[in-house]
C-alpha cells in the first residue's frame, strides 16, 4: 500500500486548524474524516511501560551488558506484542489515553559519558558501536518485520548530545566539537537509522552549540540530509516551550512553536503548538510546513494499520502479556546482563551453606524496575531469589536503609546490629547494596535533592558504608552483589570481598536469574558496557562536554573494571582465523555463553565488532563477529 | 528468688544520681555494680516489632476478630520467643539499643471508642470484655509461665482513656463521668490486671478530667490502689514534658519530672527525668520516692533473668524466629481474623474460574504489616496468595493508586481501563481496596496529612471510588476485599458486590490466609471487633468521649455490620444447656471454627462470654463458654 499517498489525501481534507490540531502529541478526533483520538505518548524502555501489567525486563543498561543483540531483538519483539496486546483491547474504548497507544518513546541511544548522568542507566552506555547495534536491535524487534506494517513505532531518542545535567536540561547549551558530534554523539543514531529504520525521533530539551535540539537547522540537516531519516520527528516533553522560557532564543511561545515546526518538528509533546495558529496568523510559519509534518504524521498512523481492518497485528491478544514464555526471555537476559567482576573461587556456590542475604537492596522491588518500566504481576527480589533457590538456611537482614541514616517510619530503628548478628551466624554473607531508580535518574522524578536525579559522586550512600564496614568485621567472606544503573566505586570491595557482582536494575525475574548465577545454574557472561573508575575526582567536569578523559576510548587514568571487563565460570580460548573468524574454545567444565569483543587501537580504543556464542564445557565453536 | 529483696539491696548501693539515671528509658550503665546499660524501649503488637526480621502476625484488631484467645495467646507466645532469642544475641553486644530489650511496650488495650481514630487498628476493638480477655491472654504469652522468671514485660498502654484525636493527643483533656470511667476505659485494664498479671502500664498523652495521665494521683490511686496492680508505671515517649509543655499544669520540666515521679511514674520515655536532679535539689521530689520507682524497675529487670545465669529462656536461640511452626501459626491465625460479611453463595471459588484481581492493595506489602511491625523475610501478598492458590488465570490490575489521583513517579498514567478489560477477560473479580496503615495511624506517622493519622470520614478514597463504579459497570460478579484496620461504609459494596470480606491488615502470611478463605480451604470464622457504621454523620463529635451513641453497647441507630457479625461457609445451631453450656452442631457440610457469643442487655447490649470452636461436618461439640 502506499501509505504515503494515503496520507497525502486525507491530509489533503483536513483544513488548517485540523492539521495543527494533529501536530499534538494528544491529537484531536476528526469524526467526519473517521480519525479517531489518538494519543501519541507512550514508552516501553525495557518492557512496556506506565500501562499496568507488563514483562518488566532488565533495564536498558543491563541489556546492553548482555551483549547479545539477538537476545536483545527478541527482548524487543516481546515488547512490541505486548504493547499491540494492549492498544488492540484498549481501541476498543474507542481512543487512545497517555501510554495506550503504538509509538513507542524508546529507546534512549544517548551516550553514558559520565557516570554521574541519572538517566545513564537508560541507555546502552558508553560506546557508540555497542549502542547501535543495541538499539538498531531494539528498533527491528519493536516495529516488526511484516512488508506493510509496521508493529509498533521505535523512537530513538534524544536527539542530541544529552546526557545531563537533569537540573540544567531544559537551558543547557552542550558544546562539542566536529568529532566528538560524529565520532561519540551521533554515531548511534547514525547506525540505527542505516541498520533499523526507525520510524521517529524524539529531540532532546538541551541545546548543541547554540541552537536547540527542537529547532535546529544544523542537526535537522545532518539527520534528514546526511543520514536520510524520512520518519516524523517529535519534541520532547516541554521542550519547545523551551526555547524562549529558558534557551531564550524566542521572544514567545508562538514564536518557539514557528521555529521548531520550521525545523521540522513534527509532533509536540507538550503544549508549545497550541500556539502554532498565533504563529500562522503572524506570518511566522507557512500552511506548507504544517501540512508536510501532518502527512508525516498520518502516513506513521497508516503504517501502523489505525485505520485499516486487514494489519495482522490486529490479532495480537492480551495473552501474550507476561505469558511463560516472556518471562523466560525475561530470566535469561536478566542472566546474560549480570557482570561478574571478581571471584576468588567462592562462586558458584556449592549448595547447602548457611547464608546471610543482607543489605537495603535484597528485597527491594524498585530495584528490580528501573524507571520507565511496568508493573509485573509477579516479581521476583533477590532475596526471594535466593531463598527459593538455597538448600541452606537464609539469614536475611536488611541492616540499613538506601540512603537515610534515620528514615522516616523507623522510629529510631538501628538495623546494623542484626545485620552482624545474621553474618556471623551464618558461612557466608551475600550483601546486597547499591543505589536504586529514586537515587540516580530524571530530574523531577528522581529523590536524591542534591543532583536533582544526578549522582553527585561515585561513592555509596554514607549509612551502606557503615553497614559495610560492620559486616566486614564479622571476617564472614562476602559477596557483594552491586545494584546500580552505573558505575560506583567498588575499590574496597574488589580489595576485600570474595566475589564481586554487578547486577545493574534486573527486572523482575532478577531474583532468580541472581539465584542461576550464584548457585552456578548459568555461568556469567555480562561484560561491563560503561568503565568502571574509581572516583569521580578521574573524570573532568560533568558539565563538559568533550570526550578528552572520558570512557574508555579516552580516559588515560586506570579504571577499576574496564569497559568490556567481566568474569565467568569457565574459561575460553579464542583463536582467530581472520580478521572475523574466531574458533572458541571452552577450556573448562562447565557450558557457558562466550562475548567475543574485537577492541582496536583507531587510533584510540574502539569497540569494533562483538558476538556471542554459547560453547558446551571442552568444545569448540567457530564464529563470524559481525562487525557493521 | 526473693527479687524484691534483691532488688531493694541492690538499689541501696545507688548513689541517688545513680537511681535518677536509671528511670530514664536508656538507664547507663553502673560498671561498678555489675549493671550494663539497658534501653527499656521496645515493641512486639503483633510481632516483635522494628527489630529487623520477626514473624508479623496480623494486626492487633485482626487478631481480636478471631474472638479465639486461646490462639491469641499462643501467639504471643512465639512472639516472646522471638523476643528472647533476639534479646539473648543483642546481649553479646554488652548492652541493648532501642529495640532490643526484654521490656515490650505491648498490648495496646485501649478502646476503639471511635472509627475515625487512626490507632485504633492497633487496639482489640470496642468491646471492653473482648479487649479483656484479648489482652490478658496476649499478656501470659509475652511474659510466660515460668515460676521464677519472666520471658518478657507486657505492657498495657495506654493508661488511660485514650483514643484521639491524634493531632491534639498531646495537651488533650478526655472529658468523662465514672460510668463510662469504669465500665469502658479503665474495664480492660482491670480484667488484664486481675487475669494476667502485667508487669507494666505505659501512662497516655493525654490529660483525663484535667489530671495528666502520667502524673495523676486520681489514676494512679485506682491502678494500684483499687485494681492491685504492683508493677511498673512507664510514661508514654514525651508525654511528661507534655505536662509543662501543652497541658500546663507545670511551669518548667523540673516540675513535670517531679509530678510525674511523686505520681508513681517509675520510667520516663523522653528526655524529663533529666530534669529528676532540679527537682530534687528544689525540694520537689525526695529520695525516697526515686527509691522507690527505681526498686520496681531493678526488680523487673532481675525477674527478666538479665543478672542472673540461669534463666531458662537465655537457652532460646535465633531459630526460633520465622520458624516453621510460628509461619503456620501465623496464617492460622490470619485464616480465623478475616470476616465474611456477604456471601451470596460465589464464595468458596469452585477453582478454575479466571479472575481478574483488582486495587491498589492487591499487591502491596505495606498493609501485611500493619504498624508497629517487624520485616518478614517472606511475605505474600493478597495477589500472590491468590495466584498461587488459583488454577484458572489470574489478571492483575492496580487500578489506581490508593488514595492519588495523580501519583508523584506515576507520569500521569491512567490505570482505570486496564482495570476494566482486566474484569471483562475475566469470570469474577476480586476487589481489593480499603486503606493502608499510611491513611490510618499514629500522629507523626501517617501521611494523610488533614487527620494527623485519623480519619477524615468512613469513605473509600475518592479514586477508589471511580474505579469501583468502573468495575460495577462491566457486570461481573465482584468479591469486595476490605483492607483496613478500622470501619469503612460498604453500603454499595453490601448492595452491590457479590461479596464482601474484611480481611483488617493481615500479616506476613495475608495472601495465604485469604486464598484459603476464596478457595475453601478454610471457611471464615471471623467476627467484627468493632460496628461498621453507615456513616461517620451517624456518629458523636470525635473530641466528645461520652459512650452515648457509640459502639454496639451505645449505638441507637442502624449499623451496616453489627459487632459480633460474621458469616461462615457452613451452617451452625446452638443449642443451650445452661448459662455456660452449649451445645454446637455443624449442620453443614464444611468442617469449621464456630465463634459462640453471649451479648446480654445490662441493661446495655454487653459481651459477656465468648469462646471458639473447632466442629467437623455433621458433628456435635459441647462447649463451656468463659464468661470471666
């Protein structure tokens, strides 16, 4: 079908005020040209997400530690059903509300340049390789692959060179230069637009050298010219209105609205365009601009079967929401993003000892979550996890709150006592500690006041500290098991605990994909997908923008773990035949998944290709690292 | 052991500074007289409570309206089983942190006078007889049968005449005359008194006919004088500064200490009695009255076996706690305190139906636990009981938030329709709603910001209300389960539901007990504690303590649920022997606990006999009903 023409005709009926009308996220029906409400905002990050009951999979920066973007496509394709599922029972009201509808607002390709971002644990990163191929995996597996239509809507987003601060977004002028932009900040959205075709971008609320995000003329360029993205670009939430209340480059919001309609920004989430008749009537934005945006957007309504009886999606039924087979998906990814970062020998488990399972983070379900996540119906903490899982008694204390030293509620409560009480009466101690969804993300969203959803150093919350310390006293070997969406500073541990695991925020089967690992049910086979340094003092100001010392591919400093870095069970050979044939060779007893990466020196560190093989204990498997 | 005499020895080697220090609730330690310091504070309502991981059992007016004090105090029983074990590890440290004593400021006996009180939850009800034997049974199983020891203190607060407005509870003046004095608010004390021998009774907040609780000759004269108790009087956490501070009866905390003190108020919560050395160098208070407080407490403190080796319950050790046999008890007891209160023969599930589970308090942890609560380190919740127990298909949906209409985190998502598609899939739904112990607590605990931890009315929160009206809408057939620790008006649910069951806030085991209800492995033997009214409008002014017009004894109008009610899935016939002696045959076909009830007019509709018991299908048993 030629859903571009289509769209043209009914466009073509609409008069002036409709078409503006539809250039809002919240679109207006048109009863007499059978368009229903539709609103355009929804999001599925890691599952779908804000619409009650869904798969809740690990978060993004879990995946991407996977680095297995089949899994991940197929992590995607899971979401994508489920939020057809959902739209198809949901139309039957007759529109659409907030996070009911097919366009979906993910993924987040930005960069994790600094580990200080809230947001980084969004994303896939640090790398702009691993992000695209992770993303351009994620784009396929949401829009789907029937030849008509498509699925769902990805949306990559924010366009561009966003990553922080959160309390300064909405001004914020990022300054780069020629290759940092290319080479680190659109190198993603480059790759996913060549490998995906993602149906839209979402611009980011910052402004790049000057101009911003919503309305520039430069980075439209570069992505409808020099990259040919031919799908409809949509505003993030506010940003428009942006433009004059805090870029201060419109004098008011009708004059915000020309720009970035100008720009070609078709769709508004917010209200800036709202003020697009006041800008019509000014003179400030033509009915050619508005109409060319409105087919944008109707083709992507066409494409997506809205109005057509015959789109096979159609037959999608709720059934698929957290069905069996999700929720295995769901635990295998959960395994595969978990990174082990160091082991004295004392994982897996043997079975049968006594275990104390101790910190604010073992029966945390926000943990488990994320933010823009679902709601699982059932969810699994690591806690319970463990407690399923063991043969062995479980001594579990939580030993002291996330971050306060007297919470709320407690009453005076001083956990730590119980907390060395249950390790020393115990043969070893799984400590669980970290940071949570409310101590590193978005600005309004995240509670740690300071950052406004940053972190503000590397360090964990000074009441974990203490609590670590009394348990280390104990001379119990310790597991320490890391919840965060990014790096912290993990150099006493790597120093005195027997085994260190990073586990990021894991979704609801993350208690028993923890359990899988622990008690050597699967080996891990996470790598780490952002460095790991050892304080924030190595890094430059979190408000510069150049990657000169930063990440991997530029940071001169020794990083704790670095990027790539992770342990497993087993042991490998690789032996390469050429420059992308490898033979890997499991040298030890136990099956395992293998992540080849392919590091060069160009001229410096750059991720260039990565695979990831599943060898049997003591054979051999030859593999092709796809490296485009 | 002569322990008064020990006592009375060791105190004479007390400088007088000495014995001031130890009437504070964190006595310091006396090196020299082989004396660690000791923290007299701690909790145990409904488990040991804010001392990390215990049993929590389900709240004190759950556990009322199983109307069995047999199992109460068994309870209570593990309860102090738990304590001591915890107690004979928090030892080890050299000396106790809040929390970690012997010393349980527990039961709350206080009469549920008034629905709106947020407290009320934490009492046994409104019955004076019921809250008695309730309380006195809780009693002997915290402080054990031991002849020369006592496992734990029970403490019976609050002394006296206590109920609200929490917001005002610190400079109020409870207004009543003798009858309502004795045959209400003091009754339970004495019957608690009489049958169970408490070691300890904490002083209220508040002032009763103008004389602070904490330093009244007038109630003090009737507690030990009239009802005999020999024991130790504590003061609620402040309430002495109370005195000068918002009662003014006292012109300086020196005063307050020395009210309180020359009352009999042997340890003081709070920081006054640093003001016991100023009053005694102002001639406020003498040597011998301090002598005298501080015997008794030294006397408790050696029947708890702290100084001594050979007390049988230091052999109790951590085991104990969550054991196997405490989980059971648990959902036992949660079984027997959930109340049918409609049924039109959907109840039991025949199994296989698909269900759709719906509300904000279907999956949540919070109204388990109740307050003043431990943290299982298993839980389920009212969902997962129910999926675990359900063979056909569960769909969850939350609905709404439980009292938000926009929740801070949520971003604006709507969850009513997938509420509503939840109940269309499904064959039954079942609601679970109600409150949680957020909405209804103690002032400075509960967020429902205007009651200070009262409430406002007896309404479902207004979003609670438009999801009802949703799901009512779709026809299916809908199980109304109320969570709530106190009366909320079911008129629609009573009109509308196919039934109604109140399930209070039900401990770490709540979902299994409530599975066993639905699917008929229990049938419920629950009676309300209290009387669900129709409306608050029914109801006295809240500040009024007069009985008039309150409670079933006082309430001249139609309650919607008299105190007493509960339905059962089996039939019964009482036949009467004599006074005492019934005769109860299950005329159904379930196997069953049955609560027998005498309630006389004297002149007044009065409790006076209760007892439960257990009759298989088609048999007869013959009971004695306690009437003392």
């Amino acid at each position: 079908m030629d859903f571009k023409k289509r769209a043209k005709e009914l466009v073509s009926k609409m008069t002036l005020e409709e078409k503006m009308g539809q250039m809002k996220y919240n679109a207006p029906a048109i009863p007499r040209l059978g368009i229903p409400a539709y609103n355009w905002w929804n999001e599925a990050l890691h599952g779908v997400a804000r619409s009650g009951t869904a798969t809740v999979f690990p978060q993004a920066i879990g995946m991407a530690a996977s680095f297995n973007d089949q899994l991940m496509e197929e992590v995607a394709t899971a979401i994508s059903d489920e939020a057809r599922a959902k739209y198809n029972e949901y139309k039957t009201f007759g529109d659409t509300q907030i996070y009911q509808g097919l366009t979906l607002w993910s993924p987040n390709i930005n960069i994790f340049r600094d580990p200080r971002w809230g947001r980084g644990h969004e994303t896939y990163g640090e790398d702009p390789y691993l992000t695209g191929r992770m993303g351009s995996a994620f784009v396929r597996g949401l829009q789907g692959y029937d030849p008509v239509y498509r699925k769902t809507d990805a949306t990559l987003k924010h366009f561009a060179v966003h990553s922080g601060p959160e309390g300064l977004r909405h001004g914020f002028n990022a300054e780069v230069d020629q290759k940092d932009l290319y080479e680190t900040y659109l190198s993603a959205f480059r790759y996913c637009i060549d490998h995906a075709h993602p149906a839209a971008v979402m611009g980011a609320y910052n402004r790049v050298n000057g101009e911003a995000c919503c309305a520039s003329p430069t980075l439209m360029e570069i992505l409808r010219g020099e990259f040919g993205f031919d799908g409809y670009y949509v505003s993030d939430c506010g940003a428009i209105r942006d433009i004059d209340m805090f870029h201060k480059l419109a004098a008011s919001p009708d004059e915000s609205a020309a720009m970035a309609a100008n720009a070609g920004c078709d769709l508004n989430c917010g209200d800036a365009y709202v003020y697009l008749q006041v800008a019509y009537e000014k003179g400030l934005v033509s009915e050619e601009v508005i109409t060319r945006s409105v087919e944008r957007l109707m083709e992507a309504r066409l494409r997506l079967g809205m109005f057509d009886d015959g789109c096979p999606y159609d037959s999608i039924t709720m059934d698929v929401v957290e069905s069996p087979e999700h929720i295995a998906l769901n635990r295998e990814m959960a395994r595969q993003s978990m990174v082990l970062l160091k082991n004295d020998g004392i994982l897996p488990l043997k079975g049968g000892e006594t275990i104390a399972v101790i910190g604010p983070n073992a029966d945390s379900q926000s943990i488990l979550l994320g933010n823009y996540n679902g709601t699982p119906s059932q969810y699994t903490t690591l806690l319970r996890g463990i407690q399923e899982a063991s043969s062995g008694k479980v001594n579990y204390a939580r030993g002291c709150h996330l971050y306060k030293d007297d919470e709320p509620g407690s009453c005076g409560e001083h956990p730590y006592r119980e907390a060395v009480l249950a390790a020393k009466r115990s043969d070893v101690v799984i400590l669980c500690m970290g940071l949570d969804p409310t101590m590193e993300g978005e600005q309004g969203d995240a509670f740690n006041g300071d950052g406004s959803g940053d972190k503000v150093d590397l360090e964990l919350p000074a009441c974990q500290k203490v609590l670590y310390e009394e348990i280390i006293k104990t001379g119990k070997p310790v597991i320490f098991v890391n919840v965060s969406g990014s790096c912290i500073s993990l150099v006493r541990q790597d120093e005195e605990c027997a085994a260190v695991l990073q586990c990021f925020y894991p979704g609801a089967e993350g208690g028993h994909a923890l359990a899988d690992i622990l008690f050597g049910k699967a080996s891990p086979s996470g790598r780490l997908p952002v460095t790991f340094y050892r304080s924030a003092d190595d890094l430059p100001d979190f408000t510069d923008y150049s990657m000169e010392g930063r990440t991997y591919r530029f940071f001169k400093g020794s990083p704790l773990y670095p990027f790539g870095f992770g342990l497993s069970y087993t042991s490998f050979t690789e032996n390469w035949l050429d420059d992308k044939t490898v033979e890997v060779t499991n040298t030890g007893s136990m099956d395992s998944w293998h992540t080849v990466l392919q590091i060069r020196d160009t001229p410096y560190p750059t991720l260039i290709g990565f695979t990831k093989v599943w060898v049997k204990a003591g054979e051999t498997v030859t593999a092709v690292v796809k490296q485009n």
